[in-house]
C-alpha cells in the first residue's frame, strides 16, 4: 500500500472516530444527565459529519461509512482494490471511538450501540431507506460537477440530522455498519447487530445505482 492510500485510510479512521465519539458519546451523555435530548443528539451526528467532510473530505473522499465505499465501487466511482484499506480504517477507527468512550463514560447506554425499538424488520426496512437517501445525496455531491464544493459538507451532514431526528427512535439511525460495529464488539452486544450491517450495504448500493441512472437519462 502506498503512502497516499495509508494518508486516505487513516484519514477515513480519524472520520470515524470522530463520528463515533461524538455522536454515541453524545448517547451516552445524554443518558447520564438528561441534558440534550433526542434532538441534541441527532444534532451532533449530523453536525460531526458536517466537520469532518469539511476538515478532511479533499484527503479521503470523506467516506466514512464501509456501505458508502462499497457504494461507490459498486458504482464504479472507488477502486475495489481500495476497499479493503478503507474498510479497515473505518472499522478501527470505530473500535477505538467505542474503546474511548467506554474509558470516559463506562457502559452508559450501551456505549450508543444502535437496537431495535420494535421489530427487526422494521428497523431493517429504515435502515434501508435511510441508507438509500443518504447515500443518494452523497454521490451527488461527490461525483457531479454541478453539486461540489462548500455546500457539499452541509448537504451531507444536514441529510445524517434529518435521518437521526426521524428514524433514530426507531432503529438507532445508523446507516453505517462501522458505527454500529464499534459498541457492539467493545460493548458485546451483538442482538440484530445484523441490521446495521446489512441493510446499509443494500440501501447505498441502491441510492448509488438510482442516482447512477437518473444522471444519466439526465444527459
């Protein structure tokens, strides 16, 4: 691996980290004091997000998200060669985000891991949808000449806070296997992990593919 892809992977582990320590801390905070509410916390996903494709987007794509690199070599926008490495960078930086917190906060809220509220199915279905849109909005933005640039950071993290506000109580509003994976293995709680790993995989590929194709009939 060169020195530039080690630069991107560890860029995409720093996203990660950061993702998962401010937005499940954000969790775990408001567990113990009451004091940010649901809104809050949906609030510092989308905002972590927005800081963390603006500070280092132009290093790594700002991928963040193992489902929305898939998506993009799917869509043949990122070379598969380079999955793997992204793949782990990701991962890793969501261990050690989940690794973090346990230290700060102990085992507050499940460390954020993201669980059902209802049905598995329910949440698969959500999970889905919201992974589609998301990834929808970030192709658009990362590949189309017309969509680039300073509004790119705020259309993606805008479109993480609309997703958490809504679908959150529901189904943890994950829409990143790398997320949930991070306080589910420091944390051990591995029911209906399958979820946050599957359905986000499925739902970008489709968002990807249904951009892909409306671009193109676009001209």
């Amino acid at each position: 691996m060169n020195n530039g892809l080690w630069r991107r992977a560890g860029a995409e582990l720093v996203g990660v980290y950061a993702l998962v320590t401010a937005g499940c801390g954000a969790i775990m905070v408001d567990a113990q004091t009451g004091a940010l509410t649901h809104v809050g916390v949906a609030l510092t996903f989308g905002l972590i997000i927005l800081v963390m494709v603006a500070a280092i987007g132009h290093i790594s794509g700002a991928h963040f998200n193992p489902a929305v690199t898939i998506a993009f070599a799917l869509t043949r926008h990122f070379p598969w060669r380079d999955v793997v490495f992204y793949l782990g960078g990701q991962v890793l930086g969501a261990v050690l985000g989940a690794l973090t917190l346990r230290v700060l906060f102990g085992d507050a809220a499940h460390l954020g891991a993201t669980l059902p509220t209802g049905a598995a199915g329910q949440s698969f279905g959500l999970e889905l949808l919201l992974s589609a849109v998301l990834m929808f909005v970030i192709i658009s933005v990362a590949t189309d000449t017309r969509a680039v640039g300073a509004p790119a950071a705020l259309a993606i993290g805008f479109t993480v806070m609309l997703a958490a506000l809504w679908g959150g109580p529901i189904s943890g509003a994950s829409m990143n296997p790398a997320r949930s994976l991070g306080p589910a293995l420091i944390g051990n709680l591995w029911a209906d992990q399958w979820i946050y790993w599957l359905a986000p995989v499925i739902g970008a590929s489709l968002g990807a593919l249904i951009y892909q194709a409306l671009r193109q009939s676009d001209g």
